[in-house]
C-alpha cells in the first residue's frame, strides 16, 4: 500500500490548455504523455510512420527524405491493409502539437502524391 499512496501523492491536477492540446488526436496523446510525468519540452526522436502500396513508391519516398538529410528506415509491412510497404522518418523534435502536426501533415502531403499515407507515430517518454 506504501507504493500505492506515495504515487498517488505524485499525481498532479492540472488543467488541460487546448491551444497547446487541441481535441484531436494528437492533442489527446500529447496531452496524456504530458499527463504521465513526461517533460515534452526535451528533443527526442519521434518516429512518424508512412505506408504505400508498392516499393519503388516506398524508396523513392525514402530517397526523397535521405536527401533532405532525414533518418529513416524501409520495410514490408502488413498493419494496414492495401499498403504493403512503410518509411518510418526519425526526427528529433521537441514534442509539441505544432511540430508534431507540421510534421505529419508534411509527410502526409509530400507521401500522397506517390500515393502513400501517414501510419501514425510514436516515441519514447521524457522526464
């Protein structure tokens, strides 16, 4: 019970801002990390994830990110159906809606034209 009280001393109430966490999806995640005790004001690689149906569109959107000087990693993939193939982009980026968002919707923008589209993203917490 010890572990149990002291954790719940640990827990902070705090009022949600939506203009730093808008009701989307994003801003639900976002908010819920910031929630969990994650400092999001420190860089850290957040991998966006981008499916296609095809490989030659799948490397040429992988060459098109090397280019810019982007991290990224290739691969088959069989999470969404129709799209056989995924770029994972790795950019270190403070966690914040607006950068996370540009981002993404960049990515989602720059994949569609190859016909591709955004898979969602991830990282790893902060304190």
């Amino acid at each position: 019970m010890r572990g149990l009280v002291l954790a719940m001393n640990k827990v902070k109430t705090m009022a949600r801002d939506y203009a730093l966490y808008p009701d989307d999806e994003n801003g639900n995640v976002l908010w819920k990390m910031k929630q969990g005790g994650d400092n999001l004001d420190i860089p850290r690689e957040v991998d966006f994830a981008v499916v296609f149906a095809d490989e030659p569109s799948a490397l040429e959107f992988a060459m098109r990110l090397l280019r810019y000087g982007q991290k990224v990693s290739f691969g088959r993939y069989e999470g969404a159906e129709g799209f056989a193939f995924q770029v994972q982009a790795h950019p270190i980026m403070v966690a914040s809606y607006e950068h996370v968002s540009g981002y993404e919707r960049q990515l989602g923008k720059d994949a569609a034209a190859l016909g591709g589209r955004n898979d969602g993203w991830g990282c790893y917490g902060r304190e």
